[in-house]
C-alpha cells in the first residue's frame, strides 16, 4: 500500500500543477508558469509509473518534461563551453542503430521468405503511404519551405525499433513487424534520399548522393556492426541486452531536447500547426495502413501490424538527416514532434487493440495470389 500511495500522492501533485500552470496563463503569466509545467510532466511520469494501464507513457511524459525545460531554458541545450551539443546528434543516432542490430540477426530477414505478401505489402505501403501524406500535408500547411520539408522527410523515413513493441502490446503479428522495419530500414539508404528529391526537392535543396551516404553512416554501418556483435557474442553479453535499449531512450530524448532548443523560435511562432499536421500524418498513417490490409484481405493481426508499420516511423533517423543538411532548427522540428506524438497515439492504440484480442480467422489458402 505504501508505494501505491506514493504513486497516489505523486498524481496528484501533478494535478496541483496543472491548476497553478493553468492559473499562470489565464493571468497572462505565462514565463512564470515554466518550472511548475515542467514539475507537472515529471510527476505525472512518476505517478503513472504505479499503474499497469499507464507504466507505458511513463518515458513519453518525460520527453515532454525535457523538451519543456528545452522551450523555457534553450541556452543549456545549445552548446557547453563553447561545444555545439548539436554535434553529438550523429554519434547518438549511430548508438542507437547499433543497438537495433544488436537485437537483430539474419533470422530477422527470413521473414521475407515465410511471409512475403505481407513484407512486400508493409514495406511498400510504408514507402508510398506515408511520403504522398506527409507531400499532400506540406502542400496543403502554408508553413515556411524548410519546415514543410520536414513533414515530408519524417514520412520519408523508414520504421523504428518502437513500432515492433507497439505491435507487440497491440497482440499484431510480431514476426511480421520486424520483418518489415529491418528490410524498410535496409532499403532507407536507396528510397529515402529518391523520395525526398522527387517530393520534397520543390520546398528545400536535396543532395541525394549526400543523404544517401549520411543514411549508411548513420544506420546501415552501425547496425551491421551490431548484427556482427550480435553473432559474435550470441547469448554471452546479456548486459548489452539490458543498456543498449536504456542508451536509446536516452539518445532519442536528448536528439529532441537538442532540436526543440535549435528551434525554439520557430515552435513559439508556429508549434500549434505543426502538431496538428503531424497529428494528422500519423493518425492517417494508422488508418490507411489498416484499410491496405483489408483491401489484400489479410488477417487482423497482419492489419493491426500494417497500421503500426505504416504510421510510426523513425524520427531519430529523420532527425540526423536534418542535421546534416544544416537545418536541424526548421526541417528537424517535424521530425523531433512526431516521435513522442507516434509513442503517445502508438500506446494508446495498443491497449484499445489488447483489450481486444483478434477473432480467429480460418487460414488463408494454400496459393497465393499474388506471389504464386
């Protein structure tokens, strides 16, 4: 009982936050209100922390603590000594590729071969899907070039590593899921850098010989290191098991962090509207990449898997090819909004479809349409 009532008393607390942080800005205080909304996120991350049906939003509620602290105190977040913290961002994406190959082997792949109609439907949709949204949305939004661009690059990217947990708690087919993340991540270097020419080269200056070699450095060559580490020591470094996705959660924060700060100006002026498109580019992702499943009639578990698939996608990625096109502070804000949004809409997507397992369905036929 004793730590029930920590959790307990630590809710409310948050909400005694929220009451004074909403109480600051309906007296137009709002440069007052900074320390008690960043107070709110982090005992709101505590206290959910306590129950099962919340534990999942724990680590996003603290992205939003940080980026928070990064809107209200940019200064700490933009260089140390003279040091541009903005420089660690492609060090970190490559710990974070090289922690995703560390969970990887070539079994991974095999997939292809099991399941092809549905790694073939999954990674295309991925990469047809969510780049004609993100081109239409940038069309349609009235922002400034660069950062429209960036709707456009997070929908060019291929899916994270929290797509397959999410399709996990989701019950969707795992197999499938990471099937497909690990042959959309391996086609990043070939599709991403031709998507954004051909889309996004009308809002911003694409180099794609240079995105193409940034997105080898970044996530092909770390993540083959980690496939060989994997091997290598199979079963011999369950340490390695345990930090790396630690070192991720952290390298994922402090990437936005840096971003939000980088762009602090730009949000001020026009975060709103940018959350509403991203908003409206993941959720429509989730739907388009569910209703694609229907159409070639696969299973509910494959079509919860091609909603997952189709709308997440791996900001951190995203996030490293602004930097390196020198304009992390207006086509990287996109990107460095959609990761939380995709964790918050993910989780919750999650346990609406876990409180609903999938009917068993009779099997599919022998013959495959498609592929026979």
């Amino acid at each position: 009982m004793k730590k029930l009532s920590f959790y307990t008393i630590t809710l409310a607390l948050s909400l005694l936050c929220l009451l004074a942080v909403v109480l600051f800005l309906a007296t137009a205080h709002i440069e007052k209100a900074g320390p008690l909304c960043i107070a709110f996120f982090i005992t709101l991350a505590i206290g959910c922390r306590g129950y099962a049906h919340l534990k999942g939003f724990a680590y996003t509620i603290t992205i939003f603590a940080a980026v928070t602290t990064a809107l209200y105190y940019p200064f700490y977040f933009l260089q140390w000594n003279g040091f541009k913290l903005s420089t660690l961002i492609t060090p970190l994406i490559q710990l974070i590729m090289f922690g995703m190959g560390t969970s990887m082997g070539l079994k991974d792949f095999a997939g292809v071969i099991r399941t092809p109609k549905g790694v073939f439907i999954g990674v295309f949709s991925h990469f047809i899907i969510m780049p004609l949204i993100g081109f239409t949305l940038a069309k349609l939004s009235g922002l400034p070039p660069e950062i429209a661009a960036g709707i456009i690059l997070i929908g060019c990217s291929p899916n994270g590593m929290a797509s397959n947990v999410i399709s996990y708690l989701a019950k969707a087919n795992l197999a499938l899921s990471i099937t497909i993340t690990a042959v959309s991540t391996m086609l990043a270097p070939f599709v991403t850098p031709f998507l954004m020419k051909g889309l996004a080269g009308a809002f911003v200056k694409i180099n794609a010989l240079n995105m193409m070699w940034d997105i080898f450095k970044m996530v092909i060559i770390p993540i083959g290191a980690g496939i060989l580490v994997n091997k290598l020591l199979s079963g011999r470094a369950k340490w390695l098991d345990k930090v790396m996705p630690l070192v991720s959660m952290f390298g994922i924060a402090f990437i936005i962090v840096i971003i939000t700060a980088a762009g602090r100006d730009s949000l001020l002026t026009i975060g709103p509207l940018l959350v509403l498109f991203v908003l409206i580019h993941n959720l429509s992702g989730y739907t388009l990449g569910y209703w694609t499943g229907r159409l070639f009639k696969m299973d509910e578990r494959d079509c919860r898997t091609m909603a997952i698939e189709v709308g997440m996608q791996n900001g951190g990625l995203a996030s490293g090819l602004a930097k390196e096109m020198g304009k992390m502070a207006t086509v990287g804000l996109a990107p460095a909004i959609f990761g939380p949004l995709m964790n918050v809409t993910g989780s919750i997507l999650a346990s609406w479809w876990h409180r609903k397992p999938p009917r068993e369905e009779p099997p599919a036929p022998t013959a495959d349409p498609i592929f026979s």
